[in-house]
C-alpha cells in the first residue's frame, strides 16, 4: 500500500499551519493517520475514523 500524505486545504504555501493525512490508510484500516507536514520524517498521531470526522466537522463549523 501506498502512503500518499495530503496536506489540509487550509495550509499555507508557506509553510504555516500545516496538518496532513494519509486517506490510503484510512480506507484500509479505519484508522486516520496524521502528521505536521513541516516534520515529514517525525511521529505521526493515529486516529479513529469517528474522532477525524468530528476533528474536521467541529474545524468546519469554528474555522475562521
């Protein structure tokens, strides 16, 4: 399987706030990788698929 990382829409090409995840994975194991894209090669943090949907429902709604 390939680990294909895709970086959140609401980082910058600058290198600000950063988040990624890998969506192969995810498919896979039900388990949501997610990393700082600014340390590629340092620790990731792994979640469940029902704790991502309600990280990025809750960002939807607060995001400004």
């Amino acid at each position: 399987m390939t680990t294909e990382w895709v970086k959140s829409s609401y980082s910058n090409q600058d290198g600000g706030n950063c988040v990624e995840w890998c969506p192969s994975v995810a498919a896979g194991t039900g388990i949501v990788p997610v990393r700082d894209s600014k340390v590629p090669a340092g620790p990731s943090l792994t979640v469940s698929r029902a704790a991502w949907v309600g990280l990025v429902e809750y960002v939807k709604t607060t995001a400004v």
